[in-house]
C-alpha cells in the first residue's frame, strides 16, 4: 500500500457504520501520511443513526471532517464520494502529478467493511458498468493491492482496492468482540458463542428486543444459552448423543449450540434483528476499559 502511495491523490477509507468511532486501525493515519482523506461509513441500513450528529461531532474532533454514510448495495449516498473526492483533491498540492490529468484513489479499511462493494456502486454509478471486484460476506476476499480500476469518466477516475488491514493490536476486548460482530475478523478465531453471548448483552443493554420477535421467545432474556437452546429448538437444529449410563446407552437429544450461535449472529448481520449501534458507550463518554494483552 505506502508503496503504490506516489500515485495517490486521495485516500478513501471505508468503515463499518455501526462502529464508527472504534476499531479503525490507526496505523492508517500514520502510515498513509498528508494524503486527503475521506471516511466512509458503510452498512448505514444496518446502523442506528439516531446520535448521527454526535457521531460526526465525535469524529470532528479526532480530525475527521470529512465523512459520508452509504450503503453500497443500494447505492445509497454514493453519489456524494466522487464530488467531495474531486473537491479534495483540487484543495490539496498533487506533488509532481500536475501534468496528469487522471486521479487516482486508494480504498483502504479492515477487513469485510464493504470496499469492494464501495468501487462496484461507484462503477454502477458513473460508468454504468457492474461489478470489477470480487465481493464477499467474510473476510479476506481481497488479498493483494489490485491493479487500477476505472470508477469515472469525466475526471477520469481510477480506485486502487487494498486488503482489509487490521491494527496489529486492537485495544480493548470490547473493540475486539465489535469488530467480531461486524465480520470483520473470520466466526471460529473468537467462537460463535462468546460472540453470541456478547450480541446478546448488547441488544439487551441498548433495549433492542427484535430477537424476541424473531425467535418467537416469551420475553427478554439475558442467559445466552437458554436463548440458543430455543433458537436450536425452534430451527430444527438438534442432535441424537449417545449417553452412556449404568443401564446402557442411552439416546439424548441435545440442541445444537453452534448452529444455534452461528444464525443468531448471521441473522444480526443481515439486520434481521433491528439496527443496532455498536458504539453508543464510546459516544456516551464510557470506552471500554479491558485492554488485550
């Protein structure tokens, strides 16, 4: 990426709209130096945008003036981008790129925030022209600094799509399980069911009661593994184990944990449950405080 830097005119960052204001790696603003700089953040259906206007207080203050809400599948507010980008642009010096007429953009963020996503609804925008990287529901789709791909004509515009990039250290449990939840790290490296756990507390801290309605629960419950045993009951998802007792073997039916763990989140993430903000404490003046080792 700091190498294919020389070429960049702008820098676009895109993020996760339901945790605006945590898990960004910081290396980014260190290592991709003076470039101009624009925050995307994404997924906005999914977002509880009520606090909006703290949210972009918030990053006004960390020095982020510039940043738009989207949702790339529908193209919502994308039409924004390419205007403020060319804006910044024609604010800033391009060092020794006077002479070149095109503009160049590199896209970066953490994993699965939704950038191939960003350069596929740029292209359906302004070209007309469907997809030209590969999108997927997990991380680690895009592996390698891609050549460049053309989002506009007139200017003529040009996105470099980069691999999601995770802080090499990321500063408190909480921020970890948040990106977690997001999709931004792969289920397994931190186990469905802490993280169903976790979206669990959330929900009910932040009085969102959409689990349920969905599953069909009699009321709000804060022991995960009663709602996932209902989860598994109500899908079907149960399991014959062998017990073995002093009479022989015996037959029980278990619920099936995992499977149960893997559709609450899975029906968290396509928004099934409600729009949620993960970030309400950092915006309510309380971080979380457990730092990872």
């Amino acid at each position: 990426m700091q190498s294919s830097l020389k070429l960049v005119d702008c820098i676009i960052e895109v993020h996760d709209a339901r945790i605006p204001l945590s898990g960004r790696n910081p290396l980014f603003q260190e290592t991709l130096g003076l470039k101009p700089h624009l925050l995307v953040l994404n997924k906005m259906d999914l977002a509880d945008l009520t606090e909006q206007q703290k949210i972009m207080q918030h990053l006004e203050g960390e020095g982020l003036k510039n940043v738009i809400f989207t949702n790339c599948v529908k193209d919502e507010n994308v039409k924004q981008i390419l205007p403020m980008v060319t804006e910044l642009i024609g604010r800033s010096h391009r060092y020794h790129r006077r002479e070149n007429l095109e503009y160049c953009i590199m896209v970066i963020g953490v994993p699965n925030v939704g950038k191939s996503s960003l350069i596929n609804s740029l292209r359906r925008q302004h070209l007309r022209k469907g997809k030209a990287t590969r999108v997927g529901g997990e991380p680690g789709i895009t592996r390698a600094v891609m050549s460049k791909i053309q989002v506009s004509e007139r200017p003529l515009m040009f996105l470099l799509d980069t691999p999601g990039v995770l802080a090499p250290r990321i500063e408190s449990v909480e921020t970890g399980l948040k990106l977690a939840l997001c999709g931004t790290v792969l289920d397994h490296l931190v186990g469905e069911e802490t993280m169903a756990d976790y979206l669990l507390y959330t929900l009910n801290k932040h009085q969102r009661f959409g689990y349920v309605q969905h599953y069909g629960l009699g009321s709000a419950c804060d022991n995960i593994e009663r709602v996932l045993k209902s989860v598994a009951v109500k899908l079907g998802k149960t399991q014959k184990v062998k017990v073995l007792t002093g009479t022989g073997n015996v037959n029980v039916i278990q619920p099936n944990y995992p499977a149960a763990a893997r559709d609450f989140l899975q029906t968290f993430r396509r928004g099934l449950l409600g729009s949620v903000m993960l970030d309400l404490d950092v915006l309510r003046g309380h971080p979380p405080a457990e730092t990872l080792p």
